[in-house]
C-alpha cells in the first residue's frame, strides 16, 4: 500500500510503502523535484526503511537495486510520458 504522508509543493512529495510480499516491509520513499535551466523537472525516487536482521541477511545475497531498480526506472518513465502528454 502507498500512503502520501506529505508534500513541498514544487519540491518534493513523500509517501509511506508497506509490503506484504516478498516479505514484509515499511518504508518511506519521495519524488524530490528539481527544475533544470531549461524549463524541464529532474524527478529522482529514493525509498529508505528500517532494516531488521532479516532485511540484512537478504541484502547480503540479493542485491536490492537490482530487484526494484527496474520497477524504479518504469515508474518514472511513465511520469514522464504522463506529464509530456498532458503538458502538448
């Protein structure tokens, strides 16, 4: 689930995460905004959270960015695409 827990307008947007799967998990993760010189928005997405020993273990073997970094990438080429089509 995705909770929006708060905004600087122009600047950034936070939201809380719960996962249930693969395991269960509550981060928070923000779109920070940044305007570039010309005219465009840099968009960057993080996601922090506490990390249990379990958290830690996996991490030792998986490697995380790998696992959601692609979900990253898609979500933010469609807020791309999103915003370029609303703005023409």
């Amino acid at each position: 689930s995705l909770e929006i827990i708060g905004m600087q307008t122009g600047r950034s947007v936070q939201m809380k995460l719960d996962f249930s799967k693969p395991f269960e998990a509550h981060n928070q993760a923000e779109f920070a905004l940044r305007p570039t010189p010309d005219g465009a928005t840099d968009v960057s997405w993080r996601m922090h959270g506490p990390a249990n020993f379990m958290s830690k273990l996996i991490g030792v073997f998986i490697d995380m960015d790998k696992m959601v970094g692609r979900d990253f990438e898609d979500g933010l080429q469609n807020l791309r695409d999103i915003s370029r089509a609303k703005a023409s």
